[in-house]
C-alpha cells in the first residue's frame, strides 16, 4: 500500500482511527481476508502439533491416525474427501481474492 | 536538513508556485503546511493561526498529490465524497457536492466507474475535484500535471487558473517546470537546496534574477563574467573572455572598480545581423545547433572562445535571415538589455 494514500486521507480530515477505518482496512481487506483462509487451511490440516499437544479435544487429522491404528474403515476415506475439499476450498478463496485484487493496481492508459 | 530558514507569506486569493530543481525543498515545504512534516523550528501560520501543533485532519489545507493518491477501492464518486464524509456532511448532501464538482471538471459520466479505468487527465480531475469538494480556502498542488501528456498539460494548465480565479481561493503550487510556473503564477518562489533564492512575480524572476541560480534555472539566459573596469558615468564597463562590455547597474548596485561580477543578456534580446549593423555590444559567432520550441526557435552559437550562446528568434524573423549551420554572425545587444547580477 502507498503510504501516501493513508497521508491524503489525513489531508482530507481524517483522524488517525478513522483513516485506518475508511482507507488501510478496506484497502487490506482481501489481504487479512485470503491470509485467514490460508492459515485455516493450514491448522486444519496440521498433523504433528496438534497430535502432540491434543489431550481430550483431538483434531480431525488425530481421529484419522487413531482409527487407521486399530482397523481400516471406509470412514476414513469420507473423512479424507471432506478435510481435502475444505482446505482446497480455502486455499482457491484465498488465490481469488489475492487474483482479483491485482487488476486494480494497474494504472489507467494515457 | 530538507529546507533551511524560509521566510515567505501567501496573500489570499494568491496563486504562489514554488519551483526548483529536484530536492530543492520543495515539496518538504509544502507537506509542511500541510502538516504532513514538522518543521524543527518557526511557526506555520494560516489566517494568522499558529499551526504547528494542529493536526493534519484540522488544517483544512487538502492536497493534490503528484501521484494523485486517489484511493483505488472507491469508485470515482466515493473518492470525491472523502472529505466530505470526514466532515459528517449527510449522505445526500455529499453526493449532490461530489456530482456538482464532477460536473464542473466535466468528468459527470464517469461517477460510478473504477479510478483505475480512467485516463490519467480523468484521474487527475477526480483528484482535483476531491481536493476541492470541501470548499477550502488554500489548495496546495504537488507537481499535478507532472504523469500528463504534453498537451493535456496545456490544458490543465487553463483549467487550474480558470479555477483559482473563479473560487478566490489561495493556490500554493509546487513543480519543477518553469514553464507551468510562469503561465499560472501571480508569483513565483525559486528554491535551491532547501533555501530560498528569490521570490517575485513571474517578469521579475526572468528579467532580474536576484541570483546566479535564477539566472541559469529559467533557462534562456547568456551569463558572462569578467572584472569591472572603469564605473564613471553610471554606465559599467566589464572585461570579459570575450571582450568588453557595457553594463548598467540598477538602482542601488554599486560595483567596484576591479571586482569580479556577471551579467545576463535574455536569449530574446540578442540581435542577429552582419558586423557593420551591429550593436554597442557585439560578439562573433557562429550556429551550432536549432532547436525548434513552436512560434519561437532557439539558436545555440559558440564563439570562437567555446563560449556557447542561446538566442531566440521568431521563426518568421529567422527565415528573413537564413542562417546556415556553421555561418559567423555577429550577436549584440543594447546596454540596456544587459542585466547586472547582484553579487551574493
């Protein structure tokens, strides 16, 4: 972002708080919006940790493993399919918005 | 240090254009009005106020900025209601002031579209209208028209003063074209190196430069230098590499007799002709180079010291004379024309 935009909104009567309302967050908002269905994507299918430090409250990834240690069960390719298409939906969310944001970057000819 | 000890006042209704070459302090000085940059000491004041402590939002001194930093996520109308909307004015009030001014700049049709699918003359309207919906009393402008096509500049150029006169508001004006400057300004600040060298009307700047900077920043100047000879008779005569000259002094300068000082003769008051029709003060000389600016032509010469000359001729003057490239003419001027830098 053009740090002159947030000092022509000043220049326009606008607070401090209230340039960060009308002008940085709308100009950011397809940013935070792609950059938390990106870090959703990522804790929802994070293994590792989350089977470390789960107690009682297990993720899905966790319920996976344990199911898969004790007998293979067609549960497990449903859940699969579910946990693939929740994050690949997550991350497509976050490349659109990042995609449709750049068109608008680009200057006017002449 | 961006800008040293600057002393200057803006009349209302003034039209003031601040111009200097790249990183002369200009644009600092005007972020400082702005209150966009605090200045380390002095005061700032606009209608007799005290501003230094006021913040940006209340100065009430909107900005056109050099990239127009118009805000991409609204369409064109919303951006024109920004200062409006900061100001609390009702919704329906903001979108009759933001179309009236669109109206006013001609740019009605495209209220609803994308800021990025404008033209650049388009968004440079949308950022004047922007700056201009909220009736303010000063209007300051950083190098506008600097991102315009050659012609659009011409045009903008009537559009900007036609505007200052019609709203009697204060324009401060920042470029670093001499041109725009001396078509808009009732007066003109030249800045270098973040200090001050002379301030006055556009006329004055370019007949008498206060400074040796003036003289070489407006640009169709021939500066010469050498010793004072002899001062009798009010009328100076100064030896030069190219031989001597005769110089009058303005009021109030005083010269003295073996002192080193320079003079400048217009490029547009130089006469071209043969050696018996030639003036008091005359030089040999020889075409280099044309260079055609329009309804006037600039004619660079060199003497046969290397010394280069500018002159500029009418083209219709030029073609009753016929000069050839590496023709000798002789160039003179009356002393009258001659113009004695104040030493400093």
């Amino acid at each position: 972002m053009d740090p002159q935009l947030e000092a022509a909104a000043w220049n326009l009567g606008a607070s401090e708080w209230r340039a960060m309302a009308t002008v940085i967050l709308p100009f950011t908002r397809p940013a935070i919006i792609s950059a938390l269905c990106l870090t959703m994507a990522v804790s929802f299918d994070e293994f590792a940790v989350a089977w470390f430090v789960s107690g009682l409250n297990k993720t899905v990834p966790v319920i996976i493993l344990e199911i898969l240690q004790g007998n293979v069960d067609p549960q497990i390719n449903a859940i699969g399919t579910l946990v693939f298409i929740v994050s690949i939906t997550l991350v497509v969310i976050a490349q659109i918005l990042f995609m449709t944001r750049t068109p608008k970057e680009r200057h006017g000819e002449g | 240090m961006a800008v040293q000890r600057l002393n200057l006042e803006i009349l209302p209704g003034e039209f003031v254009a601040i111009m200097g070459p790249s990183g002369c302090g200009k644009t600092t000085t005007l972020l400082m009005l702005a209150g966009l940059e605090q200045p380390s000491e002095g005061e700032i004041r606009i209608s007799g106020r005290r501003m230094n402590e006021v913040s940006p939002s209340e100065r009430d001194t909107p900005m056109v900025w050099q990239s127009l930093a118009l805000f991409p996520f609204l369409n064109v109308v919303q951006n024109v209601e920004f200062g409006l909307k900061m100001r609390r004015v009702d919704a329906t009030t903001q979108h009759r002031k933001a179309l009236e001014w669109l109206e006013r700049l001609g740019i009605a049709e495209f209220a609803k579209r994308d800021v990025s699918l404008l033209s650049g003359g388009q968004r440079q309207r949308v950022a004047l209208a922007r700056a201009l919906v909220t009736e303010p009393e000063i209007l300051l402008l950083d190098e506008p028209l600097s991102a315009l096509d050659a012609h659009l500049v011409i045009h903008m150029q009537g559009v900007l003063t036609r505007l200052q006169k019609e709203l009697g508001i204060t324009f401060v004006y920042v470029t670093h074209s001499q041109s725009e400057a001396f078509a808009m300004a009732d007066r003109v600040v030249i800045m270098n190196e973040g200090a001050v060298m002379q301030i006055g009307t556009p006329q004055a700047v370019y007949r008498s430069p206060a400074h040796r900077f003036v003289a070489e920043f407006v640009g169709t100047n021939n500066i010469l230098s050498g010793t004072a000879q002899s001062t009798n008779t009010g009328v100076l005569s100064l030896q030069t590499e190219l031989g001597g000259f005769r110089v009058q002094p303005s009021a109030g300068q005083s010269v003295a007799e073996g002192a080193s000082c320079s003079f400048v003769i217009g490029a547009d008051h130089i006469l071209l002709t043969s050696e018996a029709e030639a003036l008091e003060n005359r030089i040999p000389c020889s075409l280099i180079s044309e260079q055609f600016v329009g309804s006037v032509v600039t004619l660079y010469f060199e003497t046969a010291s290397g010394v280069e000359f500018r002159v500029q001729k009418q083209q219709r003057e030029l073609d009753a004379l016929n000069l050839k490239i590496g023709e000798t003419v002789w160039a003179s001027w009356e002393t009258q024309h001659a113009y004695l830098l104040p030493e400093v």
